[in-house]
C-alpha cells in the first residue's frame, strides 16, 4: 500500500510540474493574463500544502500503529 502512495503522489507532482510549465509558457509569450494566474496558483498551492500537512499529522500521531 505504500508504493501506491508513492506513486499516485509521484503522478500527481508531475502533473502538477506540467500544468506550471503550460502556464508560465503561455504568460511568457502572453496568451493568457498570467499575473492574475500566478496569484490564484500560489493561494492553491498554500492550501493544498496546509491541508497535506494536516493529513500527515493524523496519519502520523493519530493513526499511528503501535508495535508490539
């Protein structure tokens, strides 16, 4: 179960990388507003990075397997 962790995260990170790539390269050749875009991506990425390190705490402390 935790290489499939792994790897949807893995996934996830790259489709992240791409979907930035896109869009700084269409602020740079101005086709889209990218100042606006940029704004709107950092508050998404702040909440998302808030909201993993609450699920890392629960899985962390509260779930946390004890061993025998």
């Amino acid at each position: 179960m935790n290489t499939s962790i792994k790897k949807i995260a893995s996934y996830f990170l790259v489709i992240m990388v791409l979907v930035f790539t896109i869009l700084a390269l269409l602020g740079i050749w101005d086709i889209i507003d990218y100042e606006n875009i940029i704004q709107k991506l950092l508050t998404t990425l702040i909440v998302i990075f808030c909201s993993a390190a609450v699920i890392l705490f629960v899985f962390s402390v509260l779930l946390k397997e004890k061993d025998n």
